[in-house]
C-alpha cells in the first residue's frame, strides 16, 4: 500500500481511526487481530550445535587433524594435550557466547521502547509493542520511532536512521508535511 501517497483522512479511513486516537478497547483487540509491533527474530539454534560451531574455524580443524596424526605416530601425550586445548577453548568461547547472549537479552528488556499514542482522547505513554495500526502517534525531539508510521504533520522534522543506512548525519525530511 502507498500510504504516502494517500491524504491524511484516506488513511484514517482505511485505518478506520480518527485524528484524536483510538479508544482503549479499540487498541487492545487490533492488538489481538494483528499481534505485537516486534520484529519477529528467526529461530535459535540448539545449544548443543553453537556449542559444535566453535570446532569448524580452520586453525581448529588444523589443530584436530594434529592431534589425529599424533595420535597415529604413536605420541599419546601431545595428541591429548592439543585434544584438552582444543575442547577448552571450545567450552571458553561457548561460555563467553552464553554469557553476552544474556547480557543482550536483559538490554533488551531494559531499553523497552516507548511510544506516546493518542488514545481515548489523551495522550499516553505506552509500551512501543503495544502501537497498532490506526493509533496516532506523537514524536518529540530525541524520541525514537517505534513503528512504520504516516507522518501526517511536522515542523523541522529530522530523523537520525544511521542505524539503518549508515548514514553519519541526520536526514532532513519534509518541513510543515500535511
């Protein structure tokens, strides 16, 4: 759909929602019909073969086939110790994976975005998963964008998308849109 090139009242319409929000219950069942405004992470993989992964660099493989040809030429000793650094450096790199992985996860759930929608008539503050389509939305300077929106009025408006597009400086979007 190309929401921009429709009038404000267009997308309202479709949108079924009004310029002062939505109401309360409106938002709860959008949000069931069209579920969380989160970005669908793909699947994990099992513990067991991230575990695995770090066996597969080349200098590790080196090291194993070491190992094995020590191994065959008889000098057990070398063999197990190339076998010991090996597997430790393994569980060393698994465990520092493990580790930020959780640390990830608990940024994550501190850094909870929020949004400020207008809804029943006030503006409110809310979780950013929460947005659906129809809420309007309010941005103030330093807030982050919490969903795909219709910018239907602005003043100055700057967006900072280095995130996205690795750009260095804001971008200037259109001044006074309507």
């Amino acid at each position: 759909m190309e929401w921009y090139k429709k009038t404000v009242s267009q997308v309202l319409d479709e949108l079924d929602a009004s310029p002062g929000g939505l109401t309360g219950k409106e938002a709860e069942s959008r949000l069931v019909r069209y579920g969380k405004n989160v970005l669908v992470e793909p699947p994990r993989e099992s513990r067991f073969f991230r575990f695995l992964k770090h066996f597969t660099e080349f200098i590790i493989l080196v090291l194993i086939g070491a190992a094995i040809i020590a191994g065959l030429l008889g000098e057990w000793v070398d063999s197990i110790a190339i076998m010991a650094i090996v597997v430790l450096n393994g569980v060393i790199g698994f465990s520092q994976e493990e580790k930020a992985e959780r640390v990830m996860e608990a940024l994550k759930r501190l850094s909870a975005p929020r949004a400020k929608v207008l809804r029943d008539g006030e503006l409110q503050t809310v979780s950013a998963s929460t947005v659906v389509p129809g809420d309007i939305v309010s941005l103030d300077s330093g807030d982050s964008i919490p969903a795909d929106l219709r910018i239907t009025e602005s003043k100055l408006l700057r967006v900072e998308e280095a995130a996205l597009t690795g750009e260095s400086h804001p971008c200037s979007l259109w001044s006074g849109w309507r």
